[in-house]
C-alpha cells in the first residue's frame, strides 16, 4: 500500500514538472481593477489586496512604495472546477 501511495506521489510530481503554471505577475503587470490579488512585499511578507486604484495614483510607484515583489490573482492560486 506504502509502494502505491509513493509511486503516486512520484507520478504527481513529474506530471507537475511537465505542467508547470507560473501565476506570478512582475510589478510591471499591472492587476485587473477590482481583482483580489495576493502580494509578496519584501522578503519574507504577503499580504491581500483588492485592485481598486484611484485615478490619480500610479500602480508603479504604489507598489513600489510599499515594496511588492510579485503579486498573483486569487482566482489563479485556487483550485479549479471546485474540487478542494
């Protein structure tokens, strides 16, 4: 039963090498308006947003201000098809 279970992991892993999704956007990106995203600032911190931006204020320097890193949609780091 433990072969089974390994030989399963290993089969995941190597379909996951061969399919791999890279749902990090650079700060050069900027989010869809009115989109949750999940933002890596700094090192070793993430914290959630909602893309809501005011007219008069730049997504460049407001992430940079703030240190994002990379961010990634909320949509696109959950499972699809409802499956949990």
């Amino acid at each position: 039963n433990d072969i089974k279970c390994y030989d399963a992991f290993l089969h995941g892993v190597e379909w996951a090498d061969e399919h791999t999704v890279n749902v990090w956007h650079d700060t050069s990106e900027e989010p869809r308006f009115n989109q949750w995203f999940l933002a890596q600032i700094g090192d070793d911190a993430f914290d959630t947003f909602i893309m809501a931006m005011d007219k008069n204020k730049d997504w460049r320097e407001w992430s940079k201000g703030i240190n994002i890193k990379r961010w990634a949609y909320i949509s696109d780091l959950l499972p699809k098809g409802g499956e949990k």
